[in-house]
C-alpha cells in the first residue's frame, strides 16, 4: 500500500484496496442503469404510446427530451465533480435518476412524462463522465487491465441489451416497469457512495466563479443540436420552421460557448485536454464508435420490426448475441492490453465492425437470427477490442488535474456520435428507399411481361375475392416492392458504415502508443 496516486481533488490516496474497489463498483453499476434506460425504454415506446394515449409525434420526446437534458449535463459534470467532489456529485446524480425514475412510472400525460426524462436525463447524466474519470485518477497502472474493460463493457454492453430487458419487462409486467426498476438498485448505489467513495475533496470556492453564461450558451449550443440532429431526419431538415430555428440558435450559441470558453476566468468546461494529440484523436474515434454502437443498435431493430415484423421481445433475443460477443471479449481484451500495441488493438475492432457490416450488405428480407449471427458476434468484438485501448489511450495518458473534464468531453463526444450517426442513418435511409422505389416502379409497369405475369399469378391466389381479386393482387405487389426497397436501403447504410469504419482503421496509427508505465497521470 506504499504506492500513491495525487487524484484529482488534489490530495494523495493510497494505491487501491478492496473497499475502494467495491465503491468503484458500485459506481459503476449506477453508470449502467444511466446508460440502459436510453435503449431499454426505447425498445417499448409504442407501449408507452399506448399508456400515455400520446400521438406518434409526442411519443418521440420520451426520448429526445432525456437525451438533450443528459448531452448538457454531460460535460458540465467535470467542474461539478471538482466543486461537490466525486462521492457527493455521484450520491446526487444517483438520486436525482432514482427519483425521476419513479415520477417517470407515476407519469399519467405525456407532458409530465417528458418533464420528469428531462430531468432525469439531466441529473443523471453526471454519473457516466464521473465513472470515467474516477477509473483514470483513482487507480494505478497495474489495475487499468481490470478497471478499463469494466467500464468499456459497461459503455457499450447497457445499450447493446437495452432492448432485450425492455422486451422482458414490457412483456411480463408493464411499461411501468421500465423505471420502477431503477429504484432499488438506484437506493443502493446512493447509499454506498456516500458511505464507501472517498476518492477527492470538494472545492466549494470554484461554485463562486460559476460561469452560468458559459452554461446558457453550451445548453443552447448542444440541447439545440440534438434537437436538429433528432428531428432533422423525420421533418425534412431545414424545411421544418422549428428546426431550422433550433439550428440558427445552435450556431449562434456556439459561437458564443466557445468565445466564453476562451475568455472566462473558471470555464464551464476545459478544453485544454484537446491539445493532447491521444486524446484529440481518441475523442474523434470515440465519436465514430458512437455511431456505430448507437447506430446498429438502432439499425438491427428496424429491420426486424419493419421487415420480419418482429416483437419487442423477439427482437431483444436476436440482439442478445451482440452483448454476449462483448462480454465475452472483454476479459481478452483487458489482458492484451499491456502486451500488445494499443493502436493494433484498435486497427483489428476497426476491421471486425467493418467486416461485419459488410456482411449484412447482402441483406434480404429473409435474414433472420442465422444470417445476422456472425456480424453480431463481428460487432460485438470490434467495438470492444476497439473501445478499450480508445478508453485507455485518450484518459489514460492525461494528467489528473484535467481528468474530470476531459471525462465529460470524451463521453460526449461518443453520445454526439450517436446522435449524428443516428441522423446520417435515418437521412441515407429514407432517401435511398425513395430511390429505390422509384427503380423498382420503372421496372413494375404495365410494359413488363415479368411484372405482369407476377400480377396474374397473385390475382388467381386472391380468387376467393372475387371482384375483389384484383385490387387485393396489386395491393400485394406493391407492398412486395416497398419492402425489397427498404431492404435495398439497409444494405446502402450498412455500405456507408462499411466504408466509415475502413478508414477509421486507416487512421488507427495517429494515435501514439502510451510510454511503458505511463497512465493514470502521465504526460503527454
């Protein structure tokens, strides 16, 4: 227990213990409640929809509304965590998710619904940045094999099997259950960071500074684009009045944010740690792993529901092979970080999620669980063979004074991938199925003698209808044609992400690999 580690509140802590440990895990185990209940609630919106007696275009904000509140919170957690300390802004963050979470169960409108995800978005978006930050300062080099893989697996596993535990819950209980969930883990990790979680001291002096125009301007720069970035695919972009006011608010207050940044004595966020090239380059990778890890997430599920008209629950099951694939791979990976370069680890995930998505480019409307196995299990390794040294390289080799705020800015950008990744998908999406539709309606004409002989065909199947034969046959047909271009699109964004991935894999050797022993506070 002679090693020491100066953590971020500026004082000496002994080398880790089993306590400490327990406490970073349980920490942890918050994080992961934080993380599920975006794609564990996701899964069951219709049900929620139902509940609510919500229109399709109100039901969306369950979901925006807590992704807006949490992408703010996210870097503003950094000054906070230096102000209140890691135990009492974690205890809070904790808290404010526990008990939004029941209000979130108790909703009986949608406008409380989206109130009470706002806020919980918003208080408990302080725990994943926290996490973060604690694993890099708190433990010495010799436990990051343990502790990376821990929080990678977290990262990327809670959304991975958010869907198949909503599945489950919507399935067996109700829509309730999504958050009443939430409240028992949710006491215990609040009890056991205000009694176990020792890591720093608050600095209460740095609340006096607080530079609330920094955190109007950042609150209009990030809430507005994820806005734009949510409602851009659905509405048209710009056309929609709303959301090319939200993208002018968007540039202006990011203009400002930035000025504010620069020019402030305490900054609401830091954003010195850029200007270290791992971390710079890390944060940009972070960024396109979002995409993927939110992307195929979503991408996966649409499919299943859209074409092989697939449940909740089904398609929790078809996705589950993914989380296995990571949880698997994450053990591996922890031990391969101090024996093989860092950057080849990176090289080979890159490559895996790319071979993977290429794969599902041969995509038909039949696939099913059998034929999407192998570019799961694909993804599932690349993300975690990827995720973890990205993690490690980026945090791992900054000093601990700029840890807690490069934490924020780290997950933030992975959440911002996400949300562009999501907004990239759905606008490839839709406007290649227009294209396809329109292909596949120049073939499917009267000029046709193969369409033609597929319209007789199916009229003859429908003659029990009688006069009714033909409009059922051609109802038929065009449905037929609408599917086989919505496939033809699926097969197009998983090229796009192909291609993404490739050239990330191109640019793996950026970044430099950490000297030996370096970490946890090294230098640049």
């Amino acid at each position: 227990m002679a090693d020491t580690l100066t953590a971020s509140g500026g004082r000496a802590v002994p080398s880790t213990d089993g306590r400490r440990m327990f406490a970073f895990l349980c920490m942890v185990f918050g994080m992961f409640m934080a993380i599920l209940d975006i794609q564990i609630v996701s899964a069951s919106l219709a049900e929620i929809q139902a509940g609510l007696a919500a229109s399709s275009d109100e039901i969306s904000w369950v979901q925006t509304s807590y992704l807006i509140a949490e992408v703010v919170m996210i870097p503003l957690s950094g000054f906070l965590s230096r102000a209140l300390s890691t135990r009492w802004l974690f205890a809070a963050s904790a808290a404010g998710f526990t008990v939004m979470s029941f209000m979130c169960a108790t909703a009986t409108s949608i406008d409380q619904m989206i109130v009470y995800r706002a806020l919980q978005g918003f208080l408990g978006g302080g725990m994943i940045p926290t996490v973060f930050a604690a694993a890099y300062s708190v433990f010495p080099r010799e436990k990051q094999p343990i502790v990376a893989p821990l929080i990678g697996l977290v990262a990327t596993l809670a959304p991975t099997i958010g869907p198949t535990i909503g599945g489950y819950l919507t399935d067996l209980f109700s829509w309730h259950w999504l958050f009443l969930v939430n409240i028992v883990p949710g006491i215990f990790v609040i009890i056991a960071t205000v009694t176990l979680v020792d890591f720093d001291e608050p600095d209460l002096a740095l609340l006096d500074r607080f530079d609330w125009w920094g955190l109007l301007f950042m609150a209009g720069f990030l809430g507005s684009l994820e806005f734009v970035l949510e409602e851009g695919p659905t509405n048209d972009w710009f056309e929609d009045e709303a959301i090319l006011f939200f993208a002018i608010v968007c540039a202006v207050s990011a203009i400002a944010f930035f000025a504010r940044v620069f020019s402030a004595r305490e900054p609401v966020v830091d954003l010195r740690a850029f200007a270290n090239r791992n971390f710079a380059v890390g944060s940009v990778f972070s960024f396109v792993v979002g995409i993927g890890l939110y992307g195929l997430t979503y991408l996966y599920p649409l499919y299943l529901a859209r074409v092989r008209g697939y449940s909740a629950l089904m398609i929790g099951e078809t996705m589950f092979v993914s989380g296995l694939a990571m949880f698997l791979c994450a053990p591996i990976a922890g031990r391969l970080m101090g024996k093989v370069d860092p950057r080849l680890m990176i090289g080979f995930g890159f490559a895996a999620f790319a071979l993977g998505t290429w794969q599902v480019t041969g995509l038909t409307k039949d696939w099913d669980f059998w034929e999407l196995l192998w570019p799961q299990i694909l993804r599932g390794v690349g993300i975690m063979m990827a995720m973890i040294p990205i993690n490690n390289i980026s945090l791992g080799t900054l000093p601990p004074a700029q840890l807690k705020n490069a934490s924020g800015l780290f997950n933030l950008m992975r959440n911002l991938g996400g949300a562009v990744g999501l907004a990239l998908i759905n606008t490839v999406l839709n406007d290649r199925w227009d294209l396809h539709l329109a292909r596949l309606h120049e073939n499917v004409q009267w000029a046709s003698e193969v369409a033609v002989e597929r319209l007789d065909a199916m009229t003859r199947s429908f003659s029990a209808l009688g006069s009714d034969a033909d409009a059922a046959a051609l109802k038929t047909l065009s449905g037929q044609v609408r599917i086989q271009a919505e496939v033809m699109a699926f097969s197009d964004v998983f090229l796009v992400l192909t291609v993404l991935f490739v050239a990330l894999l191109l640019a793996s050797p950026l970044m430099r690999r950490p000297a030996p022993g370096g970490g946890g506070g090294g230098g640049h």
